[in-house]
C-alpha cells in the first residue's frame, strides 16, 4: 500500500507540471507564453532564427547579442529582418556583412513585428547578460 502511494506520487508528478506546461508549447508551435500569455522571445528565436543564429556565438549566421548597438538606425534592424536582401542594397553595413557571411541569404520574415523582434532581441541580450558577455 504504501509502496503504491509512494509510486502513484511519483508518476503524478512526473506526468503533471512539466510536460503539460511543455506539451502547450511545442504541439500547437505557439509561441505564447503559458504563464504570462504574451509572446515568450525564447521560443519565437527557437522556432524562427535558431536554425542559422546562436544566442551567443556564430553559426550560419552571426551572434545577434547587443545587435541594437551595431545599429543605429532600428526600423532599419526592423526592416532588415523582415527582407535583409532590400536593406543589402541600400545599406552599406548591410552589404558589407553580407560579403562577410559569404553571401548567405537570411531566411525573409515578412510578417514578424518590431514587437516580435524586440522580444527576440531581449531574450538573446539576456542570455549574453547571463554568459556576462554583455
Ligand atoms: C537561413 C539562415 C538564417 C535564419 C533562419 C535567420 N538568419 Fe539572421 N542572418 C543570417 C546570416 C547568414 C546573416 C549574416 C548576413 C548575411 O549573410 O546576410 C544574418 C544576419 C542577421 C542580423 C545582423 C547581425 C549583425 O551583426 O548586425 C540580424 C539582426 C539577424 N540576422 C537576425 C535574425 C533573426 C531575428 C532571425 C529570426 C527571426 C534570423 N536572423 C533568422 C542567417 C539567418
């Protein structure tokens, strides 16, 4: 009897917070924070840039940490995000780490907000913050 319990606590707790809290995230590919409801930035980088960009160190693309200090000008961070290749052309930063990536093409997000990408942007910060890069 008492062994039962002890396992059916067990099983309980395996089975209720965490997964369920896991399972809302990646079955629907929502990127809603469950606690807050609002947007989460980790899981809109996870799903989006994660693929080319580490939080912290190069990999297809550059590290976006403290990337709204490379660029002075946000709507056109804004903008670049959303059609990189538009930015490339008129931009002469833009160009040159274009060259420098090897031409590299940047997936276009033409529906990603500047909301979106500042929770992006604040979320890679913060891990950088936490490694002490920053
Ligand atoms: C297919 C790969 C790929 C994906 C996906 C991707 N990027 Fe990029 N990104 C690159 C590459 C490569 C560069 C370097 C410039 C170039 O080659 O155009 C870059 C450059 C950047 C830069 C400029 C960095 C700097 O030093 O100024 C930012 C900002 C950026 N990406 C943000 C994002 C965000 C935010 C996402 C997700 C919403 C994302 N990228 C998704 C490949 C990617």
């Amino acid at each position: 009897m008492i062994i039962k319990t002890i396992f059916a606590i067990i099983i309980g707790g395996f089975f209720s917070a965490n997964p369920i809290t896991e399972n809302n995230k990646t079955i629907s590919a929502e990127t809603i924070d469950s606690k807050t409801l609002q947007p989460d930035g980790k899981q809109l980088f996870l799903l989006q840039c994660a693929s080319c960009h580490h939080a912290t160190r190069d990999l297809i693309g550059p590290s976006i940490y403290a990337v709204r200090s490379r660029w002075t000008n946000k709507n056109l961070l804004y903008q670049y995000i959303r059609n990189s290749n538009e930015v490339i052309k008129k931009d002469a930063y833009a160009k040159k780490l274009f060259i420098k990536w090897n031409k590299t093409v940047m997936t276009p997000f033409p529906k990603i907000t500047n909301a979106e990408i500042e929770l992006i942007l604040n979320y890679v910060d913060s891990e950088a913050k936490r490694k002490g890069l920053m």
